[in-house]
C-alpha cells in the first residue's frame, strides 16, 4: 500500500513539473489565436457565425489530430533509450540507414533542417509569448501603451541573465503557476461559454468540413493562424526525457486540453455576442478588476513558456554539439543533481539578440504571428518523415502501416504548412532567412569534420607497424604515462610523432585515446571504456559517451582499472593536437565554406574543457594542416 501510494506521489509531482515545463508553449497560445484568425492577421477571416463555428471545430480537431493523436499517442513512442527530441529521432533514423552512405546524408540533411526549424521556433516564442501578454497593458490603461516594448525588452533581458543561475530555483514555481494558469483558462473559458452553450456545436467535425465546402479558400488561408493552436507540440516529446510518458499523457488529456478547449470555445462566444472584443478576445475575457492580474499571470506563463523553449535549445545544442554538427561550446551545469539543466554562454546571449530584434523589428505579436507558423509547420513536417522511417525500420511496420499513418499525419502538416507559405511575404522569411544561416553552419561544420578527419586519416601512419619499428628501435623511455588525445584509434597520432621528433623521448607508458559519442542519449556502463593491450606498453582506449552525456574523461578513465590499466592521475600528462588550419581551393568544398569551418574551428572550445582534463597536465603540440 505504501510503495502504490508512492508511486502515486511521485507521478503527482512529475506531471506537476511537467505541466510547468512542458506545456507553456502550447499553454500560450490562446493569448493570441483568435486574435490572429480574426483581426490582426494578414489575411483575416470574415467574422460570420459559420466562419467562427468552423474556425473553433479546426482548432479543436487540430489539438486531437498533432497533439493528441501524433505526438501523444504515436511519436512519443519514438524514443531513443527514453530520450525523445528531433536529435534522438534524427540519431534513431540515421542508426537504421545502415551503411547506405547516400541514406544516411538524406537523413541527416532532413534532421539538421529540423533542427534549424526549432531554433527559429526558439527564437520567435520567447518575443511573441511575451510581447502578446504585455498586450494586454493596453487595454487596461490605453495610455500605456508606449510602455509595451519597452516592458517586454525589460522581461526579455531579466529571463535571459536569469539562465545562467539556474532552473532549480524557479523551477519549483513553474508547476503551481501553469497549474494556476490552465485553471484560470478553463474559468474564464465556461463563463462566456455558459452565455452562448450553443458554441459547444463546434465540437462537431462537420462545422470544419462545411467551412472548407462554403469557403476553400477562406478557410485554406485560416489554416495559417489556427496552426498557433497547436505550438509547443514538439515540447511534449523533446522533454520526455526528463517526465516520462505517462505524467506528459496525464496533464495533456487531464488539465492542458479540456482547458484549452474551453478557453478557445469561450473566446469564441464572446466574439460572437460581442464582436468587438475581438481586438483581444483573451484579456476581454476576463472582468475589468481581474485584468492586471491576468497580466501578470499571463506575462509569468509566457516567461514559463519561453524559457521552456530556451532550456530546449541548450539540450538541442548540446546533442547536435556531441553529434559532430556544432563546434564545442562552453558548457555550465547549473545542478548538481540534475544532469539535463544545463547552461549555454554562447547560444543564450545569441538567442536574447535574436528575439529582442525581432521584437524591435516586428512590434506586436500580431506582426511576429506571421513569421510564427512556418517554423512550427517545417518542424511538423520532417518530424513525420522521420518517425515514419523509424516506423517502418524499427518497429517493423509494413510499408502500407507506415504509409496510411504517416500519409495521414503529412496530409495535417503539409496543409498546414502550405497555409504558411502564404505569409512568407509578411514576415515568414524571417524562420526562412534564419533556417537557412543556422542550416549552413551546420551543415558546413560537419561536412567539414568529416574531410578533417579524413585528411588526417590519410595522412597518418598506421599504429601497430610503426610500434613494431619503436621495439626494433627503441627511442628513450621516461617514467610517468602519456595520453594521446586522436580521433583515428588506428593511426599514429600527431601529437606523438611531433613528441617524438622534438624530445626525442616516449614515457614508460604511452595509450592511444579515441573519444566515441554514440548515436544514444547515453551510454551503458559495460559499453564505457574499451581497453587492448598492444605490444611494449602501448595500450588503445576507446571511450564512448552518449549524446545526452557529461564527458569526464579523468574521471571515466578510472574505469579502465577494472581492464587492468591503472592510471595514476597524477604521473599521467595528456597530450593534444592543436591544428592550424589553412583553406586550399583543390578540394570538393566550396572556398567560402572552408573560411566558414575554420572560423568555427578556431572559435571552438578547446578540448581540455570538454573533457575535464587537469590543465596542469595537458601538453597541447600545434601543426599547421592545408585542405
């Protein structure tokens, strides 16, 4: 009885924590939704009872088709070792392309625009999830209104430097202040729905049937903004992670979605009674004494909902960073019990500009809705496409299986995102314009990596010959062990041959060691260290970490113990290559790109810090490489 009661006390506490963490993106969007569809889009729908009744029945049949049905019930099936996201769906696709080269580039081009997407997903929730709750200033005092940038940008820079102290202690709020915040939804929600119960009709798929039958083209182009009903969909599966599956199910289908239908639904039967207050049909909701609260509960669940999406790209940049697609970066835990809350320099202060200029650039959430959906619907998109290989591969499903779901899911998104195109002129370019930079880096960083490695490869010298030619002739051998940092663990190590060509000497003990990250979030304990012995102590050691792992290197290589390599941290010196890089016009990269790659290369982090090592003990020798 008491081990059933603490289960439930504990899967209590994770769906409270995921209501804080996961859903405020999607907990968000009834702050601007209607508004969009309605009267601050680029392309409004008529405001008649039948374009209302059809555009509530797509919202809702919107929620159950992507949330509920693909995301819940199917891609969060998906996972690599409990871990979910584009990079673990990515990871898992790749892994099942075998060795088909051309496949395997396919799936990676397709993972890489997907994760460009969510970065520009990130970039433009933050603006207009707070931008579009500051709104709400206008209309309870109209002579605020200058204030409204201002106060956002002032939001924005506080939620930014925050980041560097810590989720931990915020975090703790997050649950109860989104558990007020869909309460407070579901409220305001069934009190205007009680003044016009008939809304309720909307329920019925047949409204979004006749919509699309009366009005194709209206309701082809409403597509565009009911879509911002549905962001924050890809959250559920990225943090599976950290809540698992069933507390994500339980506050989806338990709290989040009833309240977001009646929210929707009662917004709808305000507009309808008074179709005024659809200049802001959320905030005139509520009664006039409740709006600055509501303000700042709305502002609190858009800081919520953005540093949800913020804590998102540091785990999608880490991944990608161990992956082999971004240069190593500098790299905070901000926990000491909690692996995932990590904290990242560079990409934090580059996200803060980044959506500080668009809400300079943009202005109002009406504005930067336009830009909103062409990111969300991209990532839709290749999501589909990569659970569906995942499908058919992993799970074994017939192509016909894979074919009817997959086709289904592609039909909702590519409709959606179709819809999307349309507002490429009024600020849609804008995901468009960041895809493509954030694609190019990329895409140029590991492609870039990959030649590096090769070149190397090729010009390196086998391992197991030349330690054949050192016992034939054996140079001077000094006490301590030498570990030499190479990513090839069968060819002879730059590093070394510069050692050994200027000091004229090799230590007592010399391992060759190769660092793996793995296409998994983490790596078993059996699979973390790899020791083999080779001739006149040498010793090859691979160690291999998953992409959601913390490498440690002076701490994992305390496990090669138990293959009988004892290290003494202190007799031990690591020895790095560090390589000049100078870009020559005879290979198959274009010229450009190479400057690209080298000036990530020389911005890169060095590898004493990703991998922990003593300072005192790294010996980096340098050599200039031409490819």
């Amino acid at each position: 009885m008491s081990s059933s009661s603490g289960n439930k006390t504990k899967i209590s506490a994770l769906t409270l924590a995921a209501l804080g963490v996961v859903f405020g993106d999607i907990g968000t969007s009834p702050l601007y939704t209607m508004k969009e569809v309605f009267s601050a889009g680029m392309h409004p729908v008529p405001l008649t009872a039948t374009n209302m009744y059809g555009i509530l029945s797509l919202i809702f049949w919107a929620l159950i088709m992507v949330v509920s049905v693909k995301y819940v019930l199917f891609i969060m099936r998906a996972d690599n070792r409990g871990e979910g996201g584009i990079m673990a769906l990515l990871a898992l696709a790749s892994h099942n392309a075998g060795s088909n080269l051309k496949k395997q580039r396919t799936i990676m081009l397709i993972g890489i625009l997907g994760a460009c997407m969510f970065y520009a997903d990130g970039m433009i929730t933050p603006a207009i999830s707070v931008l579009s709750a500051v709104e709400g200033l206008e209309l309870a005092a109209p002579m605020l209104h200058p204030l409204i940038l201002p106060v956002t940008l002032v939001v924005l820079f506080i939620l930014f430097w925050a980041q560097s102290k810590g989720t931990a202690l915020v975090g703790a709020f997050f649950g109860p202040i989104m558990l007020l915040w869909f309460g407070t939804l579901a409220v305001l929600g069934v009190s205007s729905i009680l003044q016009n119960p008939s809304i309720l009709h909307a329920l019925n798929p047949i409204y979004a049937l006749q919509f699309f039958i009366v009005s194709p083209w209206i309701a082809f182009v409403a597509l565009g903004a009911v879509v911002l009903s549905v962001t924050g969909a890809e959250a559920l599966y990225a943090d599976m992670g950290h809540f698992g599956r069933f507390p994500i199910r339980l506050a989806w289908f338990g709290l989040v979605l009833p309240s977001l239908v009646l929210n929707y639904f009662g917004q709808g039967a305000l507009i309808l009674l008074n179709p005024e207050s659809v200049k802001n049909p959320f905030y005139l909701l509520a009664p006039e004494w409740m709006l600055f609260p509501l303000i700042i509960l709305a502002t609190l669940a858009a800081v919520i909902a953005s540093q949800a999406v913020i804590t998102g790209a540091f785990s999608v940049s880490r991944q990608a960073l161990q992956l082999g697609y971004l240069p190593r970066m500098h790299v905070e835990h901000t926990s000491e019990s909690h692996e995932g809350q990590i904290y990242m320099p560079r990409i934090n202060w580059g996200l803060m500009l980044a959506v500080m200029a668009l809400v300079l650039g943009f202005k109002s959430s009406g504005n930067l809705a336009a830009a909103y959906g062409i990111a969300v619907t991209g990532d839709m998109v290749i999501t589909s496409l990569l659970a569906g290989m995942v499908f058919h591969h992993m799970w074994g499903w017939s192509k016909s299986r894979t074919g009817a779901l997959v086709g289904l899911f592609l039909t909702v998104d590519i409709a959606f995102f179709s819809a999307n195109v349309l507002k490429i002129p009024d600020g849609g370019w804008v995901p468009l314009v960041i895809g493509i930079v954030i694609f190019t880096l990329m895409n140029t960083w590991k492609t870039g990596r990959s030649m590096l490695y090769l070149h190397l490869k090729n010009e390196a010298m086998a391992l197991e010959p030349f330690i054949e030619a050192l016992g034939a002739h054996p140079p001077a051998r000094v006490p301590g062990t030498a570990l030499f940092l190479t990513p090839n663990p069968d060819g002879v190590p730059h590093a070394m041959l510069h050692n050994l060509k200027h000091n004229k000497v090799l230590h007592e003990r010399v391992v060759i060691l190769t660092v793996k990250f793995l296409e998994f979030p983490h790596a078993r304990p059996h699979e973390r260290v790899e020791v083999e012995v080779l001739p006149h102590d040498f010793y090859k050691v691979i160690v291999r970490y998953g992409f959601k792992d913390e490498p440690d290197l002076p701490r994992d290589l305390l496990l090669c113990a138990d293959q009988g390599l004892i290290l003494d941290a202190m007799d031990t010196s690591f020895f790095v290559g560090k390589e000049i890089l100078i870009a020559n016009e005879k290979t198959e990269m274009a010229f450009w790109r190479k400057k690209i790659f080298i000036g990530l290369f020389r911005s890169a982090e060095t590898v004493t810090n990703q991998f922990k090592l003593p300072p005192n003990r790294v010996v980096e020798l340098g050599s200039q490489v031409s490819f």
